[in-house]
C-alpha cells in the first residue's frame, strides 16, 4: 500500500524518488482544463455583453498572460522539490506565510464547490440519483483521489487529457453542424471593457492555478530543465484552457439563454442521447473530478503549510493526512449544496474577486525567487521559524497589502465596484495592477536585503543523492 499512496506531503522529495519528465505537466494541465467550468468562464464573456470573436481573442490573451506567471512557479517545482506555498515563507517568514495561505485555502474550497456543482448535475444524471447525491458521490470519490496522492493525479490527468479531448472534438463538431461559424463571429465590433473583462476571466482563471502549480512538478528531477517545465506546463494550460473557453463562447453565443440556464443540460443535449449522453455526462464528471482533486490536494498542502509553521511539523501520519483532506472535502461540499442554485452569477464575481487575493502574492514569490534570490533557497531553514528566514517577514507581509488595496479601486464585482473603474470606461484593470505594484515595491525594498540569501541552494543530505 506504501507503494501506492504517496508519502510526501510538504517535506522535500529526495532525489532517490524523484522520477517522470516535463512532458508530464502537459498531459496534467490538459486535462485539467479540458472540462466544464472552462466551458462556462468562456460562456461567461459572452453572457456579460461581449461579441464571440473578441471574446475568444480576449480570453486568449488571459491564457497566456495569466499562463505564463503560471507556469514561472511551476518551473519551481524541480529545483526545490517542495508544495508551492512552502516558497513563500522565504519571503513571509515561516509563519508569516499564514497570510496569504489564509486566502489561498478559501479559493481551493470555493473552487471545490464550483466545480462539484456542475460535476454533481453530470453524475446526478448519469446514476439517475439527483443533483444533490452527486454532489456528494463526486465529492467522495475526489477525496479518495487526491488521499492516494501524486502518481494517481497524474495518471488521472493523462487519462483525462485524451477522453476529454475526443470529446471535446466530437462538441466541436456538432456545435458548428447546427451554428454557422462565420456566423457566429461576424460581429466584429470592439468594446474595450468587454474584451478585458475576457482576459481577465481567462487570466484569473490561470492566475488561480499559481498557488499549487509546483505541488505537481516537485518530483521531477532536480536536472529536469526549468524552460522544459515552464513551456511544458503553459503548453497544456493555455491550449486546454483556450480549447474549452472557445467553445463556451460560441455555444453561449448559438444558444442564448439555452446554455445560460443549464450548461451541463446544454451540452449534453448538443451531444446527443442515450449513450452518447451517458458518455458525455462521464467526461463531464471525468474533467471535473481532474481539476477538483488538484483543488483538494493543493488545498491539502496550503493548510498544512499554515499549520506546521506554528506547529513545527514536517511530516505527517497517512490518517492526519486523510483527516485534513476530508475536513477540506466536508467544507467544499457544504458550499456547493448551498450555493448550487445561483451558480453562474455568483462564480464570475468570485473569480474576479479571487484576482486580489492571488495576483499580489504572485509577483512577490517570482520577484524574490527568480530576481533577488536566484532560485538560491535555505530548504531547511523553510521549516525554522528561528532559523534566516525567521517567523515574520513584515516587509513582504507590507508589500501584501499594499497589492491588496491598490487593486480596489480598479475591480468590478457583482457585490463592489471600485471608483476608478467608470473613468476606464468600466474596465477591470485590477489584476494588472495587482501583479506590476508589488513586484515593483517588493524589489525596491528588498533587492539589496540579501543577507538571508544562501550562496547555494541548501538541501539536508538525505534529499540528494551523490553523483
């Protein structure tokens, strides 16, 4: 059973277990993006007023641009075989790093209940038991998933990268049999705030990915080569991401308040019945058990980490391990029960919101791992709240805050909107300054702070194996 569920949690992996090769984040980000929810974020940018063609190209550039800040952290993974939120208490402190993972937990839960929702309408209908139990079927067989740990999720997601792509194939095709594409996209017109309220859904939505992107690349080799595992990584999320916003956007687009008011419902019947049906309800719930069980398992990590810096722990037992992820699993489900019914309306405030959380704490971890400490960390010191990295970095906790109230005034959400949004021409420009503020406040109080700076990167000896 050893061999089976995994037994690192935020401890660095040794060198001796490390194993697979970049192309792996490929297949992984494929298919966590190839599924429902991305559909709908795509669906969304045409909802709120935007035109197909520029709503495509707008939510391109937010998979990209969101993507690559992405896949800079998954570049991490390799060289310091640790959960990606361990990183940040180089910069927070070892307990500082509670701030921001205050914020990341509440995302996986939410993300977690997001994703059960519309998961839970495809199981409903494919065991004729009802939303509500497959909600709660789906939320079961995610904690089990992401229990087992590292090896399944990613055979998970390979599997998923080629059922889901056939599927979507097959959508595509029956989409564009019933909807005339030069159709669909003849709208030419551009409306600024429209087109950024597109990258920023897709960009959110990518940005979202930063906080446990490295939780899936830690047991790379430490030689696998850090550009592989950044293109690999951006290759799998952009084109997955992209691949399933642009049939949202024609489909919202074909369809009007059919896709509105029942996605699930929508492209099932796109599909077809009977066992075309039950397959597609099968991908459905296949896509979102893939990018719910990274949700579970990177909300997993982030609460240890939270918790261990107070405590001291490096390891954990299998049945704390199960404890922490079925208390995650019980949250997650609770929401999704509560909130199921006003779903759509509710999930594009919340990822808009989630950008001020997300981006600060992003362009602070980059800047001092890539530009002041040169990748050079104190590994063991990430675990000694006493040792060079010490309890609390008030700095980086100050440059976090600030990045948090400069976006305020720039965000446009269901429940708030800031004062400098109307002079834009109601545009969201908040992620943007979210990420361009802190890194720029984080290197002008920080770059020539480097005492606490190692000549090397520092491992314990049991984690390297001699060459």
């Amino acid at each position: 059973m050893a061999g089976v569920v995994e037994q690192h949690s935020i401890d660095v992996v040794p060198d001796a277990e490390r194993h697979g090769t970049a192309f792996s984040q490929f297949t992984l980000w494929l298919g966590a993006n190839l599924q429902i929810t991305a559909v709908v974020t795509g669906g969304l940018a045409v909802v709120f007023g935007g035109g197909a063609f520029w709503s495509i190209v707008g939510l391109l550039v937010g998979n990209l641009l969101g993507g690559a800040v992405m896949a800079l952290h998954s570049a991490q993974g390799p060289r310091l075989g640790l959960p990606q939120m361990i990183s940040s208490r180089a910069q927070f402190g070892v307990r500082g790093a509670v701030v921001p993972l205050a914020l990341v937990i509440v995302m996986y839960v939410g993300f977690f209940a997001s994703g059960s929702v519309l998961a839970g309408q495809a199981v409903g209908e494919l065991t004729h038991l009802g939303d509500t139990t497959g909600i709660v079927v789906f939320a079961l067989t995610t904690a089990v998933t992401a229990a087992v740990g590292y090896r399944l999720i990613h055979t998970l997601g390979r599997i998923a990268s080629v059922v889901c792509a056939l599927a979507f194939v097959y959508l595509g095709i029956r989409l564009l049999e019933q909807a005339e594409l030069s159709a669909l996209l003849v709208d030419r017109a551009f409306d600024l705030p429209t087109f950024l309220l597109a990258v920023s859904l897709s960009a959110s939505w990518q940005l979202a990915f930063g906080p446990y992107v490295a939780d899936y690349s830690r047991y790379l080799p430490r030689t696998t080569s850090a550009r592989a595992t950044f293109w690999w990584t951006l290759a799998g999320s952009a084109l997955g991401s992209q691949w399933s916003m642009a049939f949202g956007v024609l489909a919202a687009a074909a369809a009007g308040s059919a896709f509105v008011d029942n996605q699930v419902g929508y492209v099932i019947g796109l599909g077809g019945a009977g066992l075309t049906a039950s397959f597609l309800y099968f991908v459905i719930a296949l896509g979102k058990l893939t990018i719910n069980v990274l949700n579970t398992y990177g909300g997993f990590m982030s609460l240890v980490t939270g918790v261990s810096g107070f405590r001291g722990q490096r390891y954990l037992s299998p049945r704390l391990r199960a404890a922490y992820i079925a208390g995650i699993m019980a949250v997650g489900t609770a929401v999704a029960l509560v909130g199921k019914d006003s779903f759509l309306t509710s999930f594009k405030d919340f990822l808009l919101f989630l950008l001020t959380a997300f981006t600060p704490w992003s362009a602070i971890n980059l800047v001092d791992y890539y530009v002041i400490a040169k990748e050079r960390y104190d590994l063991p010191a990430l675990s000694d709240p006493h040792g060079r990295y010490g309890a609390w970095r008030w700095k980086a906790i100050g440059v976090y805050g600030v990045g948090l109230l400069a976006q305020l005034p720039f965000l446009v959400t269901g429940f708030y909107t800031g004062p400098l949004v109307a002079p834009l021409g109601g545009t969201d420009i908040s992620w943007i300054v979210g990420l361009t503020v802190p890194a720029a406040l984080y290197w002008v109080l920080c770059r020539r702070d480097t005492a606490h700076i190692p000549e090397r990167t520092i491992l314990r000896p049991a984690d390297v194996t001699a060459v």
